[in-house]
C-alpha cells in the first residue's frame, strides 16, 4: 500500500511538470508542436484529469486539426460534471466532426479532383 502511494505521488508529480513545460513551451518558447506533444504525455498519465485536453483544445483549433480537437472535446466532455458545459463541448465536438465529413468547396459531386 506504501508504494502504492509513492507511485501516485510520483505520477502527480510528473503530470504537473508535463503542465508546466506545456504551458511554457506555448507561452515562451512558442513551440505548440512540443506543447501538445507535453500534454498528450500527461493525458496519458492522468486520463481522469480535465487539465491535459483543457490545453490541448485551443493548441489543436488553432493549427486546425479537427479530427484530434473532436476527440479532445468528447473525451473532455465525457470528464464534464456540469451537464450544460458536457452538452456544449459535445456540440463543439460534432460541429468539428460535421466539418469533418463536409466536402471541402474545392470538391465538386464526384468528389475531389
């Protein structure tokens, strides 16, 4: 049980440094690919914790990864306590997931070219 214990303190530990050099990889260093790289890995260790896809969200819709950015916001959507802030990000999710499967302008009716 003791080391049980030790190894939850230590994977609390790693998933707050992998917070903080997500956070200052976005905001000092401006390297988002490594910021989201950082919060997949403390997704990972902590798959309960809201925090990892609360940073990963903004970082995937600004390069306009639509696939991953939906997969964010059910998961957390599937965290959400609050039925109203659950019932909008599955919305957000879908509206990504819509976009998804919409032809692009560039499409005509057989497909693209």
């Amino acid at each position: 049980l003791s080391r049980e214990a030790d190894v939850a303190r230590e994977r609390a530990t790693q998933l707050q440094r992998r917070l903080e050099r997500a956070a200052l990889l976005r905001d000092q260093i401006k390297d988002e690919r490594a910021a989201v790289t950082e919060l997949e890995r403390a997704r990972t260790l902590a798959p309960l914790d809201p925090r990892p896809l609360d940073g990963l969200a903004p970082l995937l819709e600004a390069r306009g990864d639509r696939a991953a950015l939906a997969e964010v916001l059910e998961a957390r959507a599937a965290l959400e306590p609050d039925g109203k802030v659950a019932a909008d990000l599955w919305e957000r999710a879908a509206s990504q997931r819509l976009a998804l499967a919409a032809p692009s302008s560039s499409d005509d009716e057989t497909g693209p070219k």
